[in-house]
C-alpha cells in the first residue's frame, strides 16, 4: 500500500511488541512487519481506531490461528491508539 507516507518501522516494532504481541515470546523482530504497516497505512489514510483494532483481533484469531483470550480487543486497541498517535505525529 502507497500511502505517501515514510513510516519508521522500528517504532512500529516498538509498539507492536509493547502493545499488541499476540505471539509472545521468542519470534523474529520482522514478525508483524505487515500488519504493523498495514495499520499505519490506514490510519494515515483516514480508518478509524476501532477499525484497526478489529483488523489486529482478526489477524490474531484468523490469520494466525489463536484463540480469542479474553482482552484480545482491548489489546489490539491499546496498539491501534499508539500507531495512530504516532501516525498522527507525522502529519504535522
């Protein structure tokens, strides 16, 4: 996705492993690369939060596999308002 922004990914990696982590533990810095952007990229394009949040639960629990644990939305939440915060930041 061409969103005309330069998104810095080891911020995103940051956040990712921070915030979101669905794996956990031991798995390569580049894990969640794809998703990480693609969330930036819609939020840079205008997506609403929640939307991201969603697109991270399905991700979990439908690309990856995982069970729905309990706080799975409100960890994909807490991610989603630090890339768009930092997205945001990049705007100005």
């Amino acid at each position: 996705m061409d969103t005309g922004a330069r998104f810095d990914i080891a911020r995103l990696r940051r956040i990712g492993f921070e915030q979101w982590d669905p794996i956990g533990g031991s798995v390569p810095e580049d894990e969640y690369d794809s998703y990480l952007l693609k969330a930036a990229g819609n939020l840079w394009n205008g997506d609403p939060i929640d939307q991201v949040a969603s697109y991270f639960v399905r991700v979990e629990v439908d690309a990856m596999g995982l069970e729905a644990v309990p706080g799975v939305y409100e960890r994909a939440l807490k991610a989603s308002e630090a890339i768009s915060q930092y997205v945001a930041s990049l705007k100005v």
